[in-house]
C-alpha cells in the first residue's frame, strides 16, 4: 500500500486536465467510483499518479481518509475553495527560492514541534547541532525545543538557534523533492542562505555566526530594533523627530524598514508610527546590527574569517548585504562585515532573485516574516505569476502549515514527480474512470501541448520571415562547390558577381565562405555519403581562411519548410546536420544553413542578399518566394494520449528490443496491458528479462534477429504465426563521436545499419496491420547538432526524413527526437557529463516513454533541460510567465467591492462579517503581513483589482480600501 510523505500523513490525490472546467468533471468521476468501490485514499492517489500524465490545469487535494477525501472532491465539483485544496495552472516551471528571514521573531521552542514530528529535521538538526557545538557554540536544541526565559539567553544561543531552525526546514523541503535554485537571505538569514546554497562549508558557517555572536555582544549599551510600515524616504524625518540615537538598519520593502538605536528612542519612534495608524513592530533584539555601532568590531570579525573563501556551486547566493548575487571572487571576511554593519536592502535583493527568474518563493522560518517583502517586489516585476509559501506559522502545528506549503509548491510545479511523495507498492484499481477529454473537435484551434512532468515536448517548425532587405556593406565572397561543377554553384556565382555587395574570391581570402552542397538523385543516401566522406566531403571545414567569420552551407530541398514540399531529401539532410554539428567545432566562425527549392532558385537576387546579410536556418519556398526561419521551442501542438486498448497493443514489435530504451517501451507496455510483445535484438534477451515482462500477463517472443538481415526478420515474423504488429517501437541503432576530422564513412554506415537500413528492410518484410502506428526513436542532436556529434547527428536526420517518407507512402510514422534517457547507455559518462553542462539532463524512462504514446501531427523533441540554457539552443524564449487572468466568482462576474472586503476580511481574520468595524484600520483590525498577502490574493480573484501590498499595510481602513477598488473600476 502505498504511503504519503507529506508531514501531516495526509495523502496528496492530483487530478489535471488540459480544460480546467474537466478538473469538476474528472472529481465528479471518481466520486462516483468511490461510491462504488471499497478503496483507500493511498490507491486512489497512486492509481492517478501512476496512470496519468501530469497537465496543465492541476488540483491537489490532501486527504486523510476517505470522508476528506470525498468531502475535497465535492468542493471540486462544487467549484468551490477548501482549505485542503492547492490549485494551478502555470505552464512552465519557475525557478524556486528558499528565502531565509534574520532575527527577531524567534521565540523558545519554536522548533519544538518540528523536532518531534519531522524526521528529515531532526536529523538535519542532531547533524548541524554537533558540528555547531565543536566549532566553540553553544547547542541551539536546547532554545529549540524547551521554552526558556529570553533574558538569560546569549548572542551565540540565538545565532545557532536560527541557523539550524532555518536549515533544518530546508532539509524537510528538500526531502520532498523541492530543492533551490537561488536562496536570499537577511541579515543573519544570510549564514544559512548561504550554507543552503553550497556556496560556503558548514565549518565557514559556524566560523560567521561565531565571529558574528562576539561582535554582537562586544556592543555595550541598551539597545532596539522595530520594524516601521513607513517609506523609506520618511525615515530621515521619524528619526529627526524622535529623541535619543537612532540609525536606518534595513529596507525590507517600499513601505517597510527597520531602525536601531537606544531602547527609549525604539519604544518612542514605534509608537509614534503606530499612532499614526501604520504598522510598527519593536524586535526581540538589543543590539544596534546595521548602525555605525557596529564599526569597532570591524578588524575582530576581520580576523576570526580570514583565509575562508566563497565555493562554486549551481545555486545563486544573492545577498542582503549588497543586493546581488555573491560571486566566487567576493572578498569572504569582508562580505561577513558588511551584512553586520551595512543597512540591509532586502528590497534590492529580492529584486535581484526575481530578476534572475525566481517565481517560487519558500521561506524557512517558524513564523513567515518576508514573504510580504517578497510580494512588494514583485509588484515591481508585473506580469510574474508567482507562488509564495511558508514553513510554519506561530501558534499551528508545523506538519499541517508545512504540508499545505509543499503541495501549493509543489502544484505550481508542472515537472513535479507526485509520485515522490508516496512510498510502498501500489495497488492497481480496476474499473477506475480515465482522464477526461473535452467531447468536441479542436482541428481548427489547437491548444498547445500540456507540459509533461520534468519533460519539455516541443516541434521543430519554420516559421515565415521579413523579406531580406538590400544593406550597404560589402564582403568578400567565395564559393565552394563540393560537386566540383553543379549547376547551381554556377548559378549562384553568377547571382552574385550582379551583387553590388559581393565581392567574389577564393576560400583563403573570403569574409564569407559559402559550401554547394551535392545532389546525387536516385543514389542510396547512406552508400553515397559513406563514399564521399571517405574522400573528404568534410574537408571544407579546413578551407576556411584566416579572414572569413561566416560559413554557409547551400542545400537544395534538405527541409521540409511548408505543407506542400515533399519529405526531404536524405542526403542533402543529413549533410545539413553534419554542418550543424561541424559549426561547434570552429568558435570564430558562424555555420549557417539555407535551403533552396531547386537549383534555380539560386539565380534569386535575395539569395546573394540573405548570403551576404542573413543568418541562422532560413529556406526560400513558394511562389511568389518567400523567407522561411527555422524555429524551434515555439510551436507547441496539440496532441491526444493513445489510449492503451487492445487494439492498439495486441501485439507490439520492438526494435533493439534488448537496449535500454527498447526494454523501457517493453515495461510500459507489459504494465499496462500489452497482450503480445516481441523484441527483436542481435542476441536475443536475457530469461530473466524476459521473465520480468512476462509477469504482468503478457506473452513475451525475444528471438535473436538482425534486422539488416531480411531472412532473420522473415523467419521472426514466422515464429510468430503470421501476426501483424499493432505498434511498431523502432529503437535499435548505435552511436560513435569523433571530431569532424575522425568521421569516417565506416562509422556512418555502422549508425545507420540498424536505424535506417534495418528499418526499411522490416517494413518491407514484417506483416504490419493497417493503420498501425511506427514509432521511430531519433535524437534532438539530428535537429541541432553538437560538438564531435556530426556522424551521429546525420544518422538521426535520416531517420527523420525516413518517418516523412513512411507517412507519405500511407504509414501512421512519427519520428520522436530524443533527448537524453537516464541510464540508455548511448554515450559515455563523460560525453552525458558534457551534454548535461550544455543543458540536458536524463529523463526518466517512464515518463519519457509515455509522453511519446500521443497523436503527434509532427514529430515531435522530447527532453528535459535547464530552460535557460533551452532558450539558448533553441534560439527563442521557451516560455514567458505571464500574470494569469484573475478569476472571479464561480459564475465569472465581478464581486462589488464592499461584499468581497467585508467578506474576504472575514475570511483571513477567522471572524464574523458582521462583527468587523470597516472605519477602522486593517492593521487595527488584526491584519498583519501574512494576513495582508492572503487578502490582497482573495480581492484580486473576486474584483479583479490588484491592491498594491504598501496600501495594505500603510493604516487604510476597509472603508477606504472599498472606495480604492471601486476607484480602480471606474478608472479601468
């Protein structure tokens, strides 16, 4: 049975849909199931988990038994919110931040409950705990867990109490699968920022919060902290008006500092505010941090941190001190000084975390204390749709604030793996409804594909482009014909020596270098290519002179560029994946790519112009001629999941059944009801492979069989009584690296054996039934290429044009390109090592293999990558986060503005509409910073208007706050 990881026990049950009205449906669905079947809510949530694919609308419901359980879904149906119930819609994942709050709201025991009904922080805690305590600093257990008289606890009690309270939750959020891509912190949150982030060592750490405890309480005097809900520009004024000594400590937020100075002149400034109606909070602190009090401690601190030095590490550090991210060379003991003197500008930092695409925020505190900090700035930042989330909150079980935190988390999360939060064996559910599906056709307006978990899936596609247009400059320029005299080198000489701009010349002494790629029509493309490469088709490559910056590679009808252009042609592809892939190794130069419809086509005066001022993949088609570019990442189309019925998967025919992407389709299909499954590999399968498969009830054939061999396959397809496929898993082939100057064609013809040799030999030999789908396993580095990849990148560009030709001749045959698979054994581990570092990661087989059982209307990328870097290779945005459309009452009209602040404030502050006195303030009233950001989100859904945070919290009563929306509606 399986068994939930979320900190309050209760299971997490996903229901998605790529319709978000389907959400009530889908719960409708199995309410009814539920009704009917004796079941637990561990088996519904890992029967959803297991069988469904993860899209882009998604609610997440926690249940502990199977009254929450039912009583979640009826608040699904019902459209209705329910305090167990997470929901998004966001398309892309946005990069997580761990956020780290400094002192004063700490208070005794407040990691008591965290310590006795967390495992991962208890562990974490014990593990910090030792290492602080031979550092020379106190045990933070004992404030922790105990309550205590705050009076006789020290400097370096409290140090190592935030320290390890902070890191100990982000080891809870951690253990679940979410991890950071940046941490900020403020003020002493900065040591476990830091520490988080891996930028410095534990021992580092102890070292700051050592040096940073003695400085502390080195300071003589009485001193205080309070934190002011006023501008920042009215600081200097407060202060003036404000008898005794007081400094400007910290810029939380537009309308948020703190001050230090002597304890009357806090208690006098902090009443003086309040008494104005705005937000004032004096620390539990007694000590000046951030004032000029701190400069005598300057050369201690100096000292005690001299010799330590910031690490690398993927996750960004960005700072308090300096509102930047820390880099590697930043002075370490320096650094340490300014987060203790400087004015802290938190408000710089999180500018800086969202400016480095962060769009999850987790704060690791008991109780939360920036994440209003945080929404300021990202009113700075519209348009970012972002998730902000605490790890507990004073006065209420830390398993039940830390469950709601993650699920919320995790839900915004389209790459989440929910299956990381159940452990145990499943128990498969019989009779349990599908996912549903709208009812009507959307030929004609298609939605993009749902993401898939930790998976981007994605075409590539030509999109038209402006005109090339006449330029000024002019360049050498030399042609290179690789068939020593085509037609269209001629011509295109010709084209150009008519060119103002173009200076024609030998390859020694070109600017521009442009490559005639040959035609051999009729020839068998592998044989051809094998042939030439062994008499130096590539040696262009050495031809490039020492002036020349721009290498074009001419093709004639390589790319499929529109509807009405035939599948391409092999060779000419395949060489145009040979550039890509040759352009990596030559850093001073760019390989571009420009595909004609024909010879002809090169006596087009656009064509010297594109040559001499274009760039990129562009093909020129149609009539009259027009610009095509070549675009990946940016047209995502519609596809609908096969259903896994018995037509479908009767008997299921697997190339290269014995690799690891072969055996992964095997497993699949075997899992979910495959009745025959017959993989044809070189040596046959292993019997406890085969043993393996068979357990699920399907009859399993693993003769050996070479599919270059048409006798094996006939003799196969024999053994099999005639059976036609009803799916066809094309994966065998193999792959080799080696520079451009090490291809041979022995290499290429070994790639394309299996791949494309054998593929043609087994459609033209095994018995296929009609309409059954092909699917061919082809790799991204096909379409993009890669250092040392141009052999392999041609193999794969020809089995993509093999899938065109196969759809043309009437077969239902999509070529899936690749990304990397977990544990395929394709390349090497320092070859995966240097791919990872350009971007790609592992898939995980399951997941990959299920998305590719989808009605691709093309072929289709599948990988999983860093999105920066995907942008990068990709060459467009792979994604924007744009503020989603704020919803409003379930029947999509307006809320007017004084029900939904009468109400909403009923809601946050837990009392009776009624009773609420709206001519007073919100802060009167009771709302405080969390409170503020939970109104401010229920306002905007029920009217439409987003309430800047400052107003808020800047002594606005609700009457006023009623007369600013209804404002705000005129106004709009």
């Amino acid at each position: 049975m399986a068994v939930s990881r979320l900190p309050d026990g209760r299971v997490p049950v996903v229901l998605s849909a790529h319709d978000e009205n389907l959400i009530a449906t889908d719960a409708h669905a199995v309410l009814g199931y539920l009704d009917r079947t004796p079941c637990e809510v561990a088996q519904v949530a890992a029967q959803l988990t297991a069988t469904r694919r993860v899209r882009r609308h998604r609610a997440v419901l926690r249940a502990a038994d199977r009254a929450e359980l039912k009583d979640g879904l009826r608040a699904l149906v019902d459209g209705r919110e329910h305090p167990l119930i997470a929901r998004s819609s966001r398309r892309e994942r946005a990069r997580s931040a761990f956020v780290f709050p400094g002192q004063g709201g700490q208070w005794p025991a407040m990691g008591a409950d965290a310590y006795n009904h967390l495992p991962a922080y208890r562990a974490e805690a014990d593990r910090i705990d030792v290492v602080l305590q031979r550092g020379g600093m106190p045990s933070a257990l004992p404030f922790l867990t105990t309550p205590a008289d705050t009076a006789t606890v020290s400097q370096q009690e409290l140090h190592s109490a935030q320290f390890v309270h902070a890191v100990a939750l982000a080891a809870v959020w951690r253990s679940v699968g979410l991890v950071p891509d940046l941490t900020v912190g403020h003020s002493l949150g900065e040591v476990a920022a830091a520490y988080v982030a891996g930028v410095i060592t534990l021992r580092d750490a102890v070292a700051v919060l050592a040096a940073r405890a003695r400085a502390i309480a080195a300071t003589a005097g009485r001193h205080g902290v309070a934190v002011l809900g006023v501008d920042p520009a009215d600081v200097d004024g407060l202060i003036a008006a404000t008898p005794g000594w007081l400094e400007l400590s910290a810029v939380n937020a537009s309308r948020s500092v703190a001050v230090a100075g002597e304890s009357s002149a806090i208690a006098a400034i902090a009443a003086a505010v309040a008494g104005r109606g705005q937000f004032a909070r004096e620390l539990a602190m007694s000590f000046p941090a951030h004032t000029s009090a701190m400069d005598g401690q300057r050369d201690a601190l100096m000292r005690a941190l001299a010799g330590a030095a910031f690490t690398e590490s993927p996750v960004q550090f960005v700072g308090s001190a300096t509102g930047s991210v820390v880099s590697t060379g930043t002075d370490f003991a320096a650094y340490w000084y300014a987060n203790l003197r400087n004015t802290i500008r938190f408000d710089r930092a999180a500018q800086a975390v969202i400016a480095h695409g962060a769009g999850s925020f987790l704060e690791m505190s008991a109780h939360p204390a920036l994440l209003f900090a945080i929404e300021d700035a990202l009113e700075q930042a519209p348009g970012t749709d972002a998730v902000l989330v605490g790890s507990g909150r004073r006065d209420e079980p830390v398993t039940e604030q830390l469950s709601t935190g993650i699920v919320a988390a995790a839900v915004a999360d389209p790459a989440y793996r929910w299956a990381d939060l159940l452990t145990g064996a499943p128990q498969p559910l019989r009779g349990f409804p599908g996912a549903p599906m709208r009812a009507d056709h959307l030929w004609a307006t298609a939605a993009p594909l749902e993401p898939v978990a930790q998976l981007t899936v994605t075409t590539e596609s030509w999109q038209p482009r402006p005109d090339t247009r006449p330029g000024d400059a002019t360049a050498t320029v030399a042609v290179l014909d690789l068939d020593v005299s085509s037609p269209q080198a001629r011509t295109l000489r010709a084209t150009l020596t008519e060119h103002p701009g173009a200076i024609l010349t030998e390859p020694s002494d070109a600017d521009i270098l442009v490559v005639v790629a040959p035609t051999w029509p009729g020839l068998d493309p592998v044989a051809v290519l094998a042939d030439r490469i062994d008499s130096g088709l590539l040696s262009y490559a050495d031809q490039i002179g020492p002036r020349c910056r721009t290498v074009w590679l001419l093709t004639t009808a390589a790319e499929t560029v529109t509807a009405h252009d035939p599948p391409a042609e092999p060779a000419q592809a395949a060489l145009a994946a040979m550039h890509h892939s040759i352009g990596f190794e030559h850093a001073d130069q760019a390989f571009h790519h420009l595909d004609l419809p024909d010879a002809d086509s090169a006596a087009n005066p656009a064509v010297a112009e594109a040559i001499l001022s274009g760039s990129g993949e562009i093909a020129l088609r149609d009539e009259p001629a027009r610009w095509y570019r070549r675009a990946l990442g940016e047209d995502i189309s519609a596809a609908r999941p096969w259903e896994l019925t018995d037509a479908l998967i009767d008997h299921v025919v697997i190339t290269g059944g014995s690799g690891a992407i072969g055996l992964s389709y095997a497993r699949y299909l075997a899992a979910h009801g495959a009745a025959r499954i017959t993989l044809l590999s070189r040596h046959g399968l292993e019997a406890a492979a085969v043993a393996e498969l068979s357990a699920h009830g399907s009859h399993i054939d693993a003769p050996p069989c070479d599919i270059t061999d048409t006798a094996q396959l006939a003799a196969a397809a024999d053994a099999c009584a005639g059976t036609g496929a009803t799916l066809v898993i094309h994966a065998a082939g193999s792959a080799s690296f080696a520079p451009r100057a090490e291809v041979t064609g022995a290499a290429l013809a070994d790639m394309t054996a299996a791949k494309v040799t054998g593929l043609d030999r087994f459609v033209r030999t095994w018995p296929i039934r009609r309409g059954a789908p092909m699917l061919l396993c082809s790799s991204v580095i096909g379409v993009w290429g890669g250092k040392g990849t141009a052999g392999y990148a041609a193999a794969n560009r020809l089995l993509d044009v093999t899938a065109a030709r196969l759809r043309a001749d009437g077969h239902h045959c999509v070529s899936v390109r690749w990304g990397l698979w977990e544990g395929a054994g394709v390349i090497d581990a320092a070859e995966t090592a240097r791919v990872e570092r350009a971007g790609l990661k592992p898939m995980d087989p399951e997941r990959a293999v299920e998305a590719s059982l989808a009605d691709y209307p093309r072929d289709p990328l599948i990988l999983r990558a860093d999105r920066e870097r995907l942008r990068i290779l990709f060459g467009a945005d792979t994604g924007t986060r744009g503020e989603l459309a704020a919803p409003s009452t379930s029947d999509g009209s307006r809320m007017a503005a004084p029900a939904a602040v009468r109400s909403q404030l009923a809601v946050v502050l837990d009392v009776d509409a009624t009773s609420l006195d709206l001519d007073a303030t919100l802060f009167d009233l009771g709302v405080d910073s969390l409170l503020a950001l939970d109104l401010r989100k229920r306002l905007k859904k029920l009217t439409g208007q987003t309430v800047p945070l400052a107003t808020l919290l800047g002594g606005i009563t609700g009457t006023d706050l009623i007369a600013a929306i209804e404002e705000s509606e005129l106004l709009a």
